[in-house]
C-alpha cells in the first residue's frame, strides 16, 4: 500500500498544469499581444507562491495522515507529540520553562494512554502568512527539523541556480524518483541521495531562503497593486517555476530523512 506522503508527490506534477499552461501562453503572445502577455506573466508571478503554499499545507495534511495510519501516538517522533501538545496548552509564559514543560509532558502521558489521533492544524506556520523562508522553518522545526534550509546549503542542488532550465528539470525529475521511492512505505527511507543534503550550518541566509523571500516580495508588490509593471520575463518565470518544483521534492526529501529520527 502507498503511502499518503507517496501519492501526494505523485501528484505534484498535475498541480503544476495551470501554470505550465499560463507560461506557455505567454511564450506564445509575447511578440503579439504585450498587454495580454504583461497580464499572464503578472498572474503566473503571484500563482507560483500560491503553489508553494498549497503544497506545504498538503505536505503537512499527508504527514500527519502517514502518522495517524502507521503509529499509535506513543510511536511519534518526540518534536511531533510535542507540536501537537502545545496545541492545548498555549504558548510558554516568560519564566516559567520548568512548569510548562511539565505540563507538556504530563499532556503527552495522556495522549500515549489514550492512544491519541493528531490533526494537521498545529503543524502550520502562523495563519495568514505567505510561505517566506521563515515561515517554511517554523513548519519543519513543527516536525523537529530545525533550521531546515541548512540542509540545502552548499548541496549539489544549489548548482540549479546556474543551471539551464533543461538541466534543473532533469535535476528535478531524478529527486522526484528518489522521493517517490523513500515515500513508498512509512517508516519512510530514502537511499543515499548522492546530493549532498546534509545539515551545514550556515553563517547567513542560504541561497534558498534568499529565493524564497524574493518571490515572496514580488508576489507581494504584484498583489497587493503596488506594481502594476510586468517586470518578470517569461524566461526568467519558467526558470523560477522548476526551482521552485525542485525545492519541494527537496522539502520531501528532508522530511524523510529526518521524521524518523
């Protein structure tokens, strides 16, 4: 039986249709109609970052499914219970670490008792936030993978940023396949990725949450009216689109390699 994590990483590639179909477009009018050309590029800069989130969310929803179907509560990760307790307890006061942490793990003796099912819900970053670089680390630490972008840094995967689009495709497709395997069973297991994804700690932002943060600010300046100039050719959006495809199988992959540990 696949996994939820398995099918929904299957499914990445249909999700990716509408802006495909929208940079193809483009492609098409960009010497023949500039209006219609400067509306689709606009529209395809603001759905790229909507793709982004909607794919954390689901990465979280088919996590937790994987969780809920394969283990019983006292079975979860520890940063996992811990996530989800937090949830009835509300944030630490100041100062009073030892008490809230007692109640933390008082909370989580229940639910092994118990043999609690976890919703998804406490797993996301902040409500109403786009995905910016921040906010993607608070929902891998939610898993206890901390400062998940460190993984990234200095990785073969960092070449893509050179790279044609072709070659990132081809980059990209041969992660998925790695994916896709690790994902098939939960306990999930990857085999060695040959591509560096290993934790190095960074002195500075990673060239990954530099790219997020800045398809986050033109997304912003896009929908939020304050830029009513296409400034992104389609070249540069295609090339975009593929990294941002990579760095969800590569998200995938981090999951993996870490949720078990």
């Amino acid at each position: 039986m696949s996994t939820f994590l398995q099918d929904f990483t299957l499914s990445l590639d249909s999700k990716w249709a509408e802006i495909d179909t929208l940079i193809s477009r483009a492609k098409e009018l960009k010497d023949e109609d500039a209006a219609f050309y400067n509306a689709i590029c606009r529209s395809t800069t603001v759905l790229i970052v909507a793709h982004l989130e909607g794919f954390t969310k689901d990465l979280i929803k088919n996590v937790v499914a994987d969780l809920n179907r394969s283990d019983s509560f006292v079975g979860l990760p520890k940063a996992v219970k811990r996530t989800y307790c937090v949830k009835y307890i509300g944030s630490q006061l100041e100062g009073d670490s030892k008490s809230y942490n007692k109640k933390i793990e008082n909370l989580i003796g229940k639910f092994d008792d118990l043999n609690s099912k976890i919703s998804h819900e406490p797993f996301f970053y902040s409500r109403n936030k786009n995905p910016s670089s921040s906010a993607l680390i608070t929902a891998f630490e939610n898993f206890g993978i901390v400062k998940v972008f460190d993984y990234l840094h200095e990785s073969e995967l960092d070449v893509i940023f050179s790279s044609s689009v072709p070659e990132a495709r081809e980059k990209s497709s041969l992660l998925k396949s790695l994916v896709v395997n690790g994902s098939e069973d939960y306990p999930y297991k990857i085999v060695d990725l040959g591509l560096g994804i290993v934790k190095k700690k960074a002195s500075k932002k990673t060239l990954w949450e530099e790219f997020v943060d800045q398809i986050n600010a033109k997304r912003h300046l896009v929908a939020h009216g304050n830029e009513f100039d296409n400034n992104d050719d389609v070249s540069e959006l295609e090339r975009r689109r593929v990294i941002v495809e990579l760095l969800q199988y590569a998200l995938i992959a981090i999951m993996i390699e870490n949720l078990n540990v």
